[in-house]
C-alpha cells in the first residue's frame, strides 16, 4: 500500500481507501493471530502488528490518501490509529449488499435442496446459517453452546473455513445439529444457503458493519445478531433482525424463542425484510464512493509530504529484504 500511496502521490492522483476491517479486536481475540501461537512472545508480536498497521494507515495519509470508512465504526478505528479528521472522507459507504445476487426469486427446487442438506432433512427444522470464518474471535464457540439449549429442531449451519474447523467437524451431524464442513464456497452457493434458512446468526461484537447480515436480509430471511458494533448501526430490532445482549445466554435465547415464533408477515415477511435492505444496493453505494472521490485531495506541504513518503518507502523496502 505504501508503494501505491507513493505513486499516487508522484503522479498527482488521488487515492481513497476502503476501511473496514478491525486488526486490533482480531489481533486480541483471535489466539492463531501470530506466528509464534498464543503465548506471551504470540501476544507481544500481535501487539507489535497493531501497531505497524495503524502506522501504515498514518502514513498512508501523510502521502495524501483519504480513507473512506464503510461504518462509524471503521471511522473510531481510523482516529484511534491517529489518522487526522482531514484525511477521513465525510459520509460512509456501507450498508451495500449485491441484491442481483442475495435475492427472494431464486429457484424453488433448489433452495428446498439446500435447506434439506443443511437441516440434514429433519422435519420442521428451524435451520440457522451462520456465514464467514469459523473462528474463536467470531464467537462461533458462544453458538455452538446456544445450539445445545435451544429447541431440538434447531440445526446450526456453519458456512465457511476456518480455525475451528478442526474442532467443530466431529459434531458435524443430525445427532448435534451441526452442519459443519469447513469448505469455502463461492458467493452464489452463500445466497442459496442464506435463502434456504429460517435466519442468519452471528454472535460476533467486532464486526465493523456486517455485511452477512445484509445479504441474508437481501435475500428476505432474517437476522439474529449481538447488539454491538455495525450490526447494532445498520441492523433495526424488531424490524428485520433480533438483537441480543452481546455474550448473554439468556438474551440470546429470549432473541431466538421470539424469531421462532413470530409469524412471518408485516415488516417480516420475505418482500418487507428484502425492501429494508433497499438502500444498500450497489448502485446507492457506487454514488456514496464517487461523491467521496470527487472530495479527495492531496494536502497541503507537499514538499514535505514528498519527503516523509519516500522515506517510509525506502524503510519499508530496506525491512523487506530481512522480513519474508
């Protein structure tokens, strides 16, 4: 990125990035973030890589980049990293679903087909399809728990690779409920999945917008969320999602209990969630980001904006050669 940021600069043209990702809520929950595992050299080389990224990111800015952030979320994590309000662009980019692809019509036989092999054909299944990574710093952990208190009807679809894969893939079965393969899958077999489910779950408090629960609720199936976070911007209690008290098992099983047995119609019928979804498409989102492009701009002192930027390049180039 800095080498980009460099050449930007140089050629006079304007660079706005996307930020969406938290790197210091995964480097602290995720225990796989380092190399070197969990312990005390693994939590003081996860600390060290937090702060070279917020590095990166002010020093992308010295060189003139403006960062466009896609929730209020992502904007505290930019001023915490020390990024100036100048380089930050006005306005946010998210929520943007793409609803050609996260869609009610898609064929009947195979979303019957799909829904029968994740609920593993149990009759009157209430199926809940979580999508992303399977991992410790997404609280997959907190659902497979909240699996084993719920009605015996409830299966726990986990869609995605990851850490806890390994862990999860012995219970993957009608006998625990689970279905759990561990395989990545492609964009199209993500929406079959979220349109075969009763609701999308995810008991993750660091997402920085959540754009699963803005596919699933493209899609018309609901969503059942820890009230925190971007689902807790985006995401509207009791119109098209359930929000529960982040990490509280007796929260999230009142969430469930009430997604289960409120009827399907009003504000939570397919057609009502989807329409909810309607300033999320791609096309109200490509005007949010052109109107943030047209707003970037290099800064003032550019001599010595030209003259921190090369030396970060040459540090960086100059570490390169030792670090693989």
């Amino acid at each position: 990125m800095q080498t980009l940021a460099t050449a930007c600069m140089i050629c006079g043209v304007p660079l706005v990035i996307s930020m969406h990702t938290d790197v210091a809520a995964i480097a602290a929950s995720d225990l796989n973030f380092s190399n070197f595992g969990s312990g005390c050299i693994g939590r003081l080389h996860a600390k060290a890589g937090v702060f070279f990224t917020y590095w990166g990111y002010r020093n992308w800015a010295v060189a003139g980049a403006t960062y466009f952030c896609v929730s209020q979320q992502a904007r505290t994590i930019m001023e915490m990293a020390g990024v100036r309000a100048t380089r930050i662009a006005d306005g946010l980019w998210g929520p943007m679903v793409d609803r050609d692809i996260f869609r009610i019509d898609m064929p009947a036989d195979k979303v019957e087909a799909e829904r029968q092999r994740l609920s593993f054909g149990i009759e009157d299944a209430f199926l809940m399809v979580y999508v992303g990574r399977v991992t410790a710093e997404k609280d997959v952990g907190f659902l497979v728990k909240a699996l084993q208190r719920a009605r015996r009807r409830c299966i726990l679809a986990l869609v995605g690779p990851g850490s806890l894969v390994q862990e999860l893939a012995p219970m993957h079965g009608p006998q625990h409920r689970i279905h759990c393969e561990g395989t990545f899958v492609g964009r199209e077999q993500v929406a079959l999945a979220l349109r075969a489910a009763d609701c999308c779950v995810s008991a993750s408090t660091m997402e920085t917008i959540g754009f699963t629960a803005m596919e699933a609720i493209s899609c018309g199936t609901p969503m059942l969320a820890a009230n925190a976070q971007g689902f807790a911007q985006h995401l509207s209690h009791g119109v098209n999602a359930r929000l529960f008290t982040p990490n509280d098992d007796e929260s999230f099983d009142c969430e469930l209990e009430t997604l289960m047995t409120t009827s399907r119609t009003g504000c939570w019928s397919r057609e009502q969630l989807r329409e909810s979804m309607a300033t999320a498409s791609v096309e109200a989102c490509t005007v949010r980001v052109m109107r943030a492009y047209r707003s970037a701009w290099l800064g003032r002192f550019l001599p010595l904006r030209y003259f921190l930027t090369m030396l970060m390049f040459a540090t960086q180039w100059f570490f390169a050669l030792f670090i693989k």
